[in-house]
C-alpha cells in the first residue's frame, strides 16, 4: 500500500515537471511585426539627451534626467534579492523604440484628435488580440495603451475631463500639465533612490499620468496596459498617480510581451501621492513573458513602486498578482505619514519553471495611529524561488500604530523554494505588531476528500489554490479578479498530472 | 577590491593583530598556522559595520574604540565565587579571565565514569586537537567574531561525554571576569558520544560592577546519534562589558539539543546559535529570554539548518525592554530539499516598557522542500492596559500588576528547562533583575 502511494507521489512529479517544461501556456507570447524607430544599442549622455529631444522635453525635464543618469553613472547594480542572474550588459539595450505610423511617417504625436487615424494597424491588432480596449467604446473602464517606449491610445479622456480628472500618457503632462508634473516628480521614488530607479529617472520611457482633484470619485477604473514588443529593448515606464483631498481613485496595470530567447529589461517607477481623506486603490496583474525552462529569456522585472499617504485619513492599498517575469524584484511601499492613515498590500506572487521572484513591501509608519495589513501569498512549482521580503517600521513618532502582516507560502513540486524575510523595525511602545508565517503544500487528504466528490485532480488543485489566494483576490476590481484566477489557472496547468 | 576603515578600526584591528601575534611566539606549532589563516581574514574583513546586512541593528562603534587585551592571571578565593555558585548540586568548573582555574574547579580526576574535562590549554601540544580544531572551519570563518577568535585561540573547556555516559549531575561552567579591559578568548568544544546524556549550565558573571571587560566565545558541539544535551546559558555580566557568543551545534540522528539563553548584563551583548541538523529523526529547542534596559543592547540569533527528513525544531525568543534599551532578534530556518517532513517554528515577542526602547527583529524561512510545516511569529507591543486592569481590580497596586505581568511574559521560555532546580534557578535570576 505505502509502495503503491510512494509510486503515485513520485510519477505525479515527474509528470508535473514534464507539463511544465512545455512553454505552451504562454499565450501573450505572440510578436507584432511593424515598421519600429529603434534607437542603437548603448547607453551614454547623448542618449538620454535624444530620448528627452524625441519627446520635445522642457529643459527641467532634460536636466532630471542628467541628474539621474550622473548619479547612475556612480551606482553599483544591487545584488543583495533572492536573485540569480548575471550582471546585465546596459549597453546591449536599446533605450527608445516606439512604432511609426504608417499614415503620416511619425511626424504626428499621438494627441491628434481622431485616435483610429493614427494607430498603427499591426500595433492595433495587438491589443486587439490581448483584449485591450484601445479605442472609446463600450468598455467601462479607461485605458492608456503602451507600446514599447511610447503611450499609443488614451482613451475616455474627454468624460474623464468633464470631472477635471487628468489621464494622460506622462509625456504628454509633461507638455500640458508641466506645473503638476515638476511639482511631484522624484517626490516619493527620488533619482538617487536606488540603480534602477535613478537608470528609470535617465531613460524613462512612457507611462500614465493621473490627477484627481479635490473632492471627486472617479466614476471608472482607470488602467495601463503595457506591452514590450521589441527585442533588446527596455521598458522604463515613469508613472505619477495623484488623489487631492478627499478624492478616490481605483486604478489597474497589466503587462505582457512577446516570448524571446533574451533577456528583456524593465524598470519602472511608480509614485503615488496621496492627499487627505482620499484614497487609492492600485491593482497591478503582472504578467510578462517567464523564460522557458531552461532559464532562457524573459523579463527582468526591476520595480520601484512607492506612495505616500501625505495627509490625514488617506489610505492607499497596492493589490498585485504576479505571475510573470524571469526575475522579479518588486516593494509596494507605503510611507504613512498622515495621522490614521492607512496602508494596504494584498499580494499573490506565483513562479513556476525557474522564475525567481523577490517580492514584498515596506510599511513606514510615521503618523499617529496610522495602520498596515500585509497579507501574502506565495506559491512555488517547478523550479523557481519564490521569496517574500518586506519592511515593517515604526518610527518614534508613530503612536498607537498598528501593523498586521500574514505570509503563507506553498510549494507544489520538491524542487522549488519559499523563502519568507521580513524586517520589523519598531521605535514606539505604543504600537501593535503582528507578524505570521507559515509554510505547506497542497495536503493529499484534501486532494483525496475532493477526487472522493467527483472532482478531478486537476480541478482540485485549482480550487485550493484559489482558496489560498481568495482574501487577495477579493481585494481586486472585480473583472480583474476573475482575470487574476484564470491566469493562475493557466500558470498552474499541468502542475498535476 | 580592499576594503577601506577608518582609522579607529584600523586602529583596532593592529592592536587585536598585535595580540595574535604575540600569542604564536609561545611554541605551539599547530595553533600558529591557524591562528595566522585567521589573521589574514580578519585583517581583510576588519569589524563589521552598520553596512553589513547582519549587523546593521548591532552597531560597534563604542567597541572598537576600547583595545582589549590578554592581561595576566588573578587570583579569587572560593569566597569570591561563592555569590555566583547555583543551588543545584552540580560539577563546577572555574574560568577566571577566561583560564581555567584548577583550585576554584572540582578536582576534574574524580569525575564520574565516561566524563572527561581538561582545558584547552593542555591539549594544544596534541597534533589531534589540531585537527578536531579545523573540523568545523569553514562554518565558524562564517562569524567576524569567531574569526578573531581563532586569531586569539588560547584557552577554554574540552568536555568529552562517552559512549552511553548519563550524568545525572550537571556540569556548571562559571566564567568570571575580575580585570578592567581584559579580553577572555574562550574556545570550547563539547563532544557527546552514543546514548549519551549531559545538562550542561554556563554562566558568565563580572565580579564588579565597574569593570569594562569584553568576552568572546566559540563553542562547537558535536552530538552524536541517540545522545541528548540539555543547555542553559546565563549571561550576566556588568553593564559595561561586551559579550559575543557563537555555538555551532552538530547534530546527528535521533539527537536531541535543547537550549536555553538568558541575556540579561552588558552594553552589547550578541548570543549566536548556529544548529546543523545532519541527521533524521532531530530535536532542536532553542529558546531565549533577554532583558535590557539603559543604553543596553541585547542580541540573540540562531541559525537552523534542517538537512534531513523528520526533523523537529522549535524557538521561543522574548524580549523585554526598558529604557532606551535595543533589542535585535535575528532567526533562521533553513530546510535543505532532502529534509522533508520538517516540523520548524519559530516564536519571537516583545515587549516595550517605556517609549524609547526600540525592537528590531527579522524572523526568516528559507525552505527547499515540499512537504514541510514550516511557521514563524512575531509580536511587539507594550502590555495590555485589560491585562493591568484585570489585577488592579483584584487589589493588585499598578507597579506590582506590570511587574507580575512582565515576569509571567519573560519566564515562559524558560519552562523548556525539564531540570527543577535548574528552571527555578533561572527563573529566579531573571525575576530579580527584572525589579532591579
């Protein structure tokens, strides 16, 4: 009887292994071909002038920008995360690739009025097939639709206006709203911050702009969808999301990228500011092209997210499912430094094959009676790590703060990891911190109590697995949740035989 | 790349440099070339600094000002020790200034069968103790401080437990600092044969409260499969005095190691476990129990590696703290992919006492192997004002609630000690440091 079950337990592995090692899940893995503007390879002060000419930058937007790349210049790349990887060669990127249009050979932007006119057709067909909706429609959601280095369509920012809500592509505040962006630019995430940060600071990209004003709930979802076309080109994306006084905001990213035997870089800021009594929602479904089995290709995913819950009573609440990435490297922060502000961050991290995914948050806590919940859910297959890493810390100041933190980690498969390291640094008497961890797997009785239903094995698995996660997904916009299990469900096929 | 110090290490790392060298001159051919190895990693690595990810919550800076060193030896009476000497009958042994002191020792040649203990300054002219001495090498280079302890090898306690040897007696090690700016350099090794079983009690105490003496101790205990080891560690040292302590524990099947540390005196004191679990069917209780108050800062570590399957291990860390007392807790469970069936739990609490105390603390999992119960914990908080209301409304006046409250919360690790007299020894140590 043991021998018969030992026999099971060992074949469902190897066969778990054989499924996974078949990279065909990855279904945002196709390549748009279309007539591109690709910068050369390299790296150097000509290049970040050219990129900030090519936008038609401010000269303080030039100037930030130099700022950054001297201090890159002096920086060395950080090692320190659960990470293997060899020293990525920064000149074996391009820094700026965005597709020409075919209509009028690039010479027009994309603030022309009629969207349709100006969107190149195979680039169109893209986030067709990946189910964004890059055009005003029906959908009940806004988009700003990004396509390697440059923002393609923003849409519904006319009803968005009539509420003196701003979503735009960042290039585009830096031309129309250059009063708002230098106000908060490198308020919360500085040049200086970190490698990545101060590299995203030189070379940024594209990315969204958002600005709700006093007072005002945003009606719809607003949400980025980016998208890395080009081989050898990295994505830098430079977000600011603002909420004024009293205002609420629900925003979504989503990403993916074609499957290439490269390695591809991606660094990207995100800052949010969050003012008193409002409230910030930011939900990210990560999900860029892995690498295959061997280790070969994928996204370095290097990101620097960060809010500041700036007033009293803000609160600000980072929701993400990672799935994707070759190498993961990722704080949602919170800074609350209003009083009885509040910090949220509900996170599922799945690696499957060899991803290694370093990912966590920091909570500072500086206003009174400010308040942190942490729940994280980890889960391992196939060969990948998959480590937890967050920050807990209270500063004198903080009285009567209050942190919960739950971490549970599962691993499917004997050859994977699940590292859990959390820092909890606490300087006021008065404050209350919790922290738990556990770690498991997937238990045969529970396996055995749903086949004994008539439920199969691999259903069963996907059920428990999406009860493991349920108090995040929850916390997700509603389509987005059922995107998020479904991914999951994708990500998992085949972990049992 | 060399590293770069400032001229206050630089200057402390001559002076510890110095007395590595002075050491070798004495002829004892098989410590020089270990002793030097070690002088070479030291002079590369210097101290560590607030940089470094392990000791950015510990900060030397006040250490490396003070250049301790090997004074001679001083003599105590048995009157001098007797305010440090246990109720529990036990085999005592003496170090004073970190040298093994015969007269204040039992006479260790009427020990019962299967024990022996000699210093280790005796057995430095024996090639083999050469060799036992590299045995675990490359875990201890791992330590700053285990390194320049290895610069400084001199003395310490060799206990060698045979085959099937049960002692009912403990073995009560007491270290005694008497000397201003001394540094004790301890190297032990404790070596547990078959079926063997051994409680062994270390205390470190200073005879006055004015003197600034700095101890440093390695201590590699192997234990063999079936044999158990029962530990208690009391550091009670003046408020002046630096302390730093790492175990490397072996373990093979079947063993069981259970210790207990009570961090009570110095300015800075760092108590490190560092467990390998080589074999199957392991039991690891590591427990601690730390009080500071003042400009105290209390630092207790382990480090568990669970290589095999059916491996059990579980922790319980308090801490409380007073004044503007820091307290750092730093735990890791590490579960090999072969150690399936691991049982590992980790527990730290603490409790703040007045407003700028400070905790820090990084309960880690590093977990390789699928089929595992694996859990950490931690908790930081002051007491709970129910808790205080609950006593006070029974007649219990304030000061004596928090105090009743802040006993029952430090003496739980304690319970892990199944010797009586021994739990009750300790337990009352720690109630009356807590009431100053």
């Amino acid at each position: 009887m043991s021998q018969a079950h030992e026999l099971t337990s060992s074949t469902q592995y190897e066969e778990i292994n054989e499924l996974l090692s078949k990279n065909k899940h990855y279904k945002e893995g196709f390549v748009t071909t279309t007539t591109v503007e690709t910068f050369e390879k390299g790296l150097n002060e000509a290049v970040v002038r050219a990129i900030s000419a090519k936008k038609n930058e401010p000269e303080w937007m030039l100037e930030f920008r130099l700022k950054a790349f001297a201090h890159w210049q002096k920086m060395a790349e950080p090692h320190w995360g659960k990470a293997k990887y060899t020293p990525i060669d920064y000149q074996d990127y391009s820094y700026y690739s965005a597709p020409e249009c075919g209509a009028c050979g690039g010479a027009c932007s994309t603030e022309s009025e009629n969207a349709e006119e100006v969107i190149d057709p195979e680039v169109a067909k893209a986030f067709a097939a990946l189910g964004v909706p890059i055009y005003d429609d029906q959908a009940n959601i806004a988009v700003d639709a990004i396509f390697d280095s440059v923002s393609i369509s923003t849409t519904k920012r006319e009803e968005l206006e009539k509420f003196g809500i701003i979503f735009c592509s960042f290039s585009e505040a830096v031309q129309d709203h250059p009063e708002l962006v230098q106000q908060y630019l490198g308020t919360v995430v500085p040049y200086h911050d970190n490698y990545f940060a101060a590299l995203n600071s030189a070379v940024a990209s594209d990315g969204t702009f958002v600005y709700v004003p006093p007072g005002v709930r945003c009606p719809i979802d607003l949400s980025t969808y980016f998208r890395i076309n080009e081989a050898k080109t990295g994505q830098f994306e430079r977000t600011i999301l603002v909420a004024d006084k009293g205002s609420y905001v629900s925003y979504i990213e989503g990403c993916s990228a074609p499957i290439r035997d490269t390695y591809q870089l991606h660094a990207a800021v995100v800052e949010v500011i969050v003012h008193e009594d409002a409230e910030v929602k930011y939900s990210t479904v990560q999900n860029w092209y892995p690498g295959d089995d061997d280790c070969e290709g994928g996204i370095l995913n290097f990101v620097t997210k960060r809010g500041i819950c700036e007033g009293k009573n803000a609160k600000l609440s980072w929701t993400q499912a990672e799935t994707g990435s070759a190498i993961t490297w990722k704080y949602p922060s919170c800074i609350l430094k209003g009083d009885n502000s509040i910090g949220e961050f509900y996170s599922v991290a799945l690696t499957n094959r060899r991803q290694q995914a370093d990912t966590g948050t920091k909570m500072i806590h500086i206003g009174k009676n400010t308040r942190s919940t942490i729940i994280s859910k980890g889960l391992s297959a196939g060969k990948s790590d998959n480590t937890y890493r967050g920050m807990v810390k209270i500063l004198p100041s903080a009285e009567g703060a209050r942190n919960f933190t739950q971490c549970d980690s599962m691993l499917i498969g004997n050859q994977c990891g699940a590292h859990t390291f959390p820092y909890i640094e606490v300087e006021n008497p008065t404050a209350q911190v919790e922290h738990e961890a556990t770690t498991s797997r997937i238990g045969e009785d529970q396996l055995f109590y749903c086949q004994q239903r008539g439920i199969s094995e691999q259903d069963a698995i996907s059920m428990i697995v999406n009860g493991f996660c349920k108090e995040v997904f929850s916390e997700l916009p509603l389509e987005f949740a059922q995107e998020a299990e479904e991914l999951l469900a994708i990500s998992l096929e085949g972990s049992v035989g | 790349m060399a590293k770069k110090f400032t001229p206050v290490m630089q200057s402390a790392m001559t002076h510890y440099a110095q007395l590595s060298d002075d050491l070798n001159k004495a002829e004892s051919p098989y410590l020089t070339a270990l002793r030097q190895s070690a002088k070479a990693q030291f002079l590369e690595q210097g101290f560590p600094t607030r940089r470094d990810e392990d000791w950015g919550y510990t900060k030397l800076t006040d250490f490396v000002q003070t250049h301790f060193r090997l004074q001679g030896i001083s003599h105590l009476t048995q009157a001098d020790i007797l305010p440090f000497l246990p109720s529990f009958g036990a085999t005592r042994i003496v170090l004073v200034d970190g040298w093994f002191s015969e007269s204040l020792s039992d006479d260790l040649s009427a020990l019962p069968k299967g024990v022996t203990i000699e210093s280790f300054e005796d057995l430095q002219q024996v090639p083999e103790s050469a060799v036992q001495l590299q045995a675990h090498q490359q875990d201890v280079a791992q330590e700053p401080f285990a390194v320049m302890n290895t610069m400084l090898l001199n003395d310490g306690v060799v206990i060698q437990i045979d085959k099937h040897a049960v002692l009912e007696m403990p073995l009560f090690v007491l270290h005694v600092q008497t000397q201003p700016n001394h540094l004790s350099n301890l190297r032990n090794r404790i070596t547990v044969g078959e079926y063997a079983d051994v409680t062994l009690v270390e205390a470190y105490v200073s005879l006055s409260d004015d003197l600034c003496a700095l101890t440093n101790v390695v201590s590699e205990i192997d234990i063999a499969s079936h044999a158990r080891v029962k530990q208690v560690v009391l550091q009670q040292q003046n408020k002046q005095s630096y302390y730093f302590n790492n175990q490397f524990v072996y373990q093979a099947e079947h063993s069981g190691f259970n210790t207990l540390y009570a961090g009570l005196g110095c300015v800075t004191s760092r108590h490190q476990n560092h467990v390998y679990m080589n074999g199957e069917h392991i039991e690891t209780i590591q427990n601690s129990a730390c009080y500071a108050t003042g400009a105290q800062t209390v630092d207790s570590r382990s480090y568990t590696e669970h290589n095999q399957e059916h491996g059990f291990s579980q922790q319980l860390h308090k801490y409380v703290l007073d004044g503007e007392a820091v307290g750092v807790f730093n735990g890791m469970i590490k579960v090999a992919r072969a150690a399936q069936k691991t049982d590992g739990q980790m527990d730290n609490k603490n409790l703040l006492l007045s407003d700028s105390a400070q905790m820090d603390t990084k309960p880690q999992l590093e977990i390789y192997a699928d089929d595992v119960k694996c859990s950490h914990g931690s908790a930081t908080g002051q007491i709970n004002k129910e808790q205080i209301f609950y006593l006070q409304a029974r007649g219990i006046p304030r000061p004596q609630a928090v105090r009743m409250i802040t006993e029952a919360f430090l003496l739980e690790p304690v319970e892990v000690v199944s010797h009586g007299a021994i739990r009750e020894w300790v337990a009352q140590i720690l109630s009356q440091t807590l009431r100053g």
